[in-house]
C-alpha cells in the first residue's frame, strides 16, 4: 500500500510541475481565446445594432405582425448578448489584469465599452417596441370610438387616452429619428383630438331633435345625424365639421381683432379731439381719421345683419381690421414720443401715467383739467385759484393746500399756452413766491451778517 501511495505522490508531483511549467503558456492560450471570443462578441453587438435600426421597423407600410414578431426575436438576441457579457465579465475576478490586455484597454474597459453598446440597443429596441404598441393601442381604441353612439361617449375616458398617446409620441420624437410611422400616428391623434370638441358638444345628452334641426338649419346642409349616431357618423361629415370649424376661426379672429381696435381707438380717441394736439400731430391726425372711416364703414355693413359671418368673409373684415390695428400701433408709438417730449418740457409731467398725461392734455383747452392730478404734480398742492377773464386768457394768483392755506405768487400767470409751458410757469412762480415767504421770516441778525 506503501509503495502504491509513494508512487501515486510521484506521479502527482511531476504532473503538478508539468503543469506550473506549462501555466503561463496557458494562460497566454486563455488570454488569447478571451480575446477571440470579445471581438466576437463586438461584432455580434454590432451587427445586431445594425438590424434594430433596419428602416422596415420605421416604414409606415410594414405589416403591423410582422413588426411585432421582429421586435420579438431582436430582443431574444439582445437578451442573449446581455447574458454572454456578463459570462465574459466574470474572468476578470479570477485572473489578474495584467494577463488581459487588448489594445492597451484592460479587460474591464472593454466589458464595460460592450456593456455601453447593449445598453444603447436595448434602449432602441425599447423605443421601436413601444412605437408599435402605441400604434396598435390607438388603432384598437379609435375603432372602438367609431362605433360608440354620441349619446354614450365616456369624455373623460376619451380625453385621458388622447393626452396618454400625444405625451407618448412627444417622448419618441426626441428618441426616434425622423419616420413616417411616427409621423402617420401623430397626424391621427392631431386630427382627432381637434374633432373632440365637436364630438363632445354633438354628445351633449340635452341635446333635443328641435337642436338637431336648428343645426341643419343653421348649416344649410342636409345632415342626418343626431344623439344615436355613432362617432363614425360625425366623421363622415368631417367636410362640413372643417367648413364650419374654419368659418368660426375666421369669425373668432375678426372679432378679436374688432375689440383689439375699439379698444385701442377709445385710448386714443379723446386726444385727438384736441385741436392743439391735431395741430401737432398732423400725421397721425390724418391716420386716425382714416381708422375712424373704416370702423364706421364696417360697423355699418354689419348693423343688424343676420348674415354677419357671410358678411366678414366675404368682405375681407379681419385683414381690414387688422390693418386698421397696425395704423392705431403706430399712432399710439408717435404719441408716446410726443408724450416724452412733454415730459422733457416738464418732468413733473413723469410723475403721472401715461393716461392721466393724455387726460390733461385732451383737455388742454380747460385748465380745469390739470386740478386732480395737481397733488401727484406738486406736493401737497390741491388746487390752482384759476381766474377767468372775460377778454383775454384765464390767469393764475393762488395755489392751495391740502390743509386749505394759500400761496400768492409774485405775478399773474396766464393760461395761453400749451399746458406744460404755463405749468412750468407756475413751478417758477412758486419756487420765487416761496423763497420771498422764507426771507420775512429770517432773523434780522442774519441779515445783517
């Protein structure tokens, strides 16, 4: 048993030396195999980067199924490669890396460069997979919204799904590049969700057949629809829904368009009743008049007329109006310059907005029109002792508090010219009468040092 034992110790003696003699032959033999099997397995990855970025997943004309069944095997080899990677990746813990080097990149740097590329095509892979399902879901959902009676329509079900499926074409728009998958879904749910509208107020349970006759009617267009006809039905209108949809833009723009300019005109219209202001601004006088033409030529056209949206299209009123807004623009832009020029003249006028200038200005004729915004002008001033003549222009002897006492200035300042020359005339006369107040009461002593 001895001799057996000895023998067999011999024996593993010589093999163990064998085989330290041959190690780093071995391992020079792994490291090479290792490196086969990586580059293989890059290539691999490339190539089937390649295939999930195939153009027949992105084309509008590739068979629902057939999309599916691609998606299907892709990610089988996706799943595949993952797996090898991490099989390759876990030698690196029982070898040193300095056994594995390949292009002066460690074993590691080339696992995780791997493990880079699969990340990114299971992210394509995702993105594609998730277009089709979209596809398929939304194709599933508007079949069953064709066939749903008006009456019946679950809105809020309807609405949440649309705004599901836009935030989800939003998402693979910044993933996907450019295709007409994307793009064909998109145009479906677009167009869709702006005939909700017009389904949702068609679906109104309130609706009564006196409504639907109103609307044939109103439409001078046969249409036989009402609350039991299905979505399907609505859509096989969709000429008449886009005529009428088109109409009411029109008619919506024009009247946004017709407030814009009433509004703008009232702002402006005060202040060009004043003749000093018509004599100053020549221009913008002559434009103005021109918009108040228009306004009226188009409010006369449409006093009392039944036929307002016919009208309104037919007579190319929002281009009008938009045009006359473009003219009121531009007079209110010359009017602010003209507003800061007297402003310049007299930068008390900064302390008052913009429509309070206009309103002393408007009634520049009428001194009396400065009086509510003295206070803002001069402080504590409350009222100017306007005195008027009968020959020749009102003149001005007296400003009063708040408290109700009185300042006399040292000359009468006539009202005769433009409101911010005599205001700055009364300023001056002020600070004088002011300044000789002051003085009566300086202790002689200091007048004499």
């Amino acid at each position: 048993m001895y001799q057996v034992l000895l023998a067999k110790f011999s024996q593993l003696k010589t093999s163990v030396k064998l085989h330290e003699t041959n190690k780093d032959a071995t391992m020079v033999k792994f490291r090479d195999n290792l490196e086969a099997y990586v580059t293989g397995l890059r290539v691999d990855v490339s190539n089937l980067k390649t295939k999930i970025r195939t153009p027949v997943l992105l084309c509008v004309g590739t068979q629902m199924a057939t999309a599916k069944e691609m998606i299907q095997t892709l990610s089988e080899e996706a799943a595949s490669l993952a797996h090898r990677v991490r099989s390759c990746s876990g030698y690196q813990d029982r070898f040193d890396d300095c056994h594995f080097s390949m292009h002066s990149l460690t074993m590691e740097e080339i696992t995780q460069i791997v493990f880079t590329e699969i990340s990114d095509i299971q992210s394509d892979l995702s993105l594609r997979k998730l277009l089709w399902e979209t596809r398929e879901e939304w194709g599933t959902l508007f079949r069953g919204w064709k066939n749903c009676f008006l009456h019946a329509i679950d809105v809020e079900s309807i609405q949440k799904n649309v705004f599901k499926c836009m935030h989800t074409i939003l998402s693979l728009e910044k993933g996907l590049p450019a295709n007409d998958v994307l793009t064909n879904l998109k145009q479906s749910v677009t167009e869709f969700k702006h005939k909700l509208p017009v389904i949702v107020a068609l679906g109104n349970p309130h609706l009564k057949p006196r409504h639907w006759e109103a609307l044939q009617e109103i439409t001078g267009k046969s249409v036989t629809l009402s609350k039991s006809h299905t979505i399907e039905d609505l859509l096989n209108h969709q000429d008449l829904v886009h005529e009428w949809t088109n109409n009411l833009t029109v008619f919506s723009y024009a009247l946004e368009e017709w407030m814009t300019c009433q509004r703008n005109w009232l702002h402006v219209e005060p202040v060009f009743n004043c003749l000093e202001i018509q004599r100053q601004l020549p221009e913008e006088t002559k434009v103005f008049s021109q918009v108040i033409s228009t306004w009226k030529e188009i409010t006369s056209k449409l006093q009392n007329r039944l036929n307002a949206l016919q009208i309104i299209i037919s007579k190319r009123i929002p281009e009008i109006l938009k045009n006359c807004n473009k003219h009121l623009e531009f007079i209110k832009k010359r009017l602010e310059d003209y507003l800061e020029m007297k402003r310049m003249i007299f930068p008390r006028f900064y302390f008052l907005s913009t429509d309070e200038l206009l309103a002393i200005l408007a009634g520049s004729r009428n001194p009396e029109s400065v009086q509510p915004h003295l206070v803002k002008c001069f402080e504590n001033v409350k009222q100017l002792m306007i005195c008027k003549q009968e020959i020749g222009p009102s003149t001005i002897r007296m400003l009063m508090s708040a408290e109700g006492e009185g300042l006399v200035l040292h000359k009468k300042i006539h009202v005769r010219s433009a409101v911010e020359q005599w205001l700055a005339n009364v300023e001056k006369s002020m600070f004088e009468a002011l300044k000789k107040v002051r003085s009566c009461f300086v202790p002689t002593a200091l007048k004499v040092s």
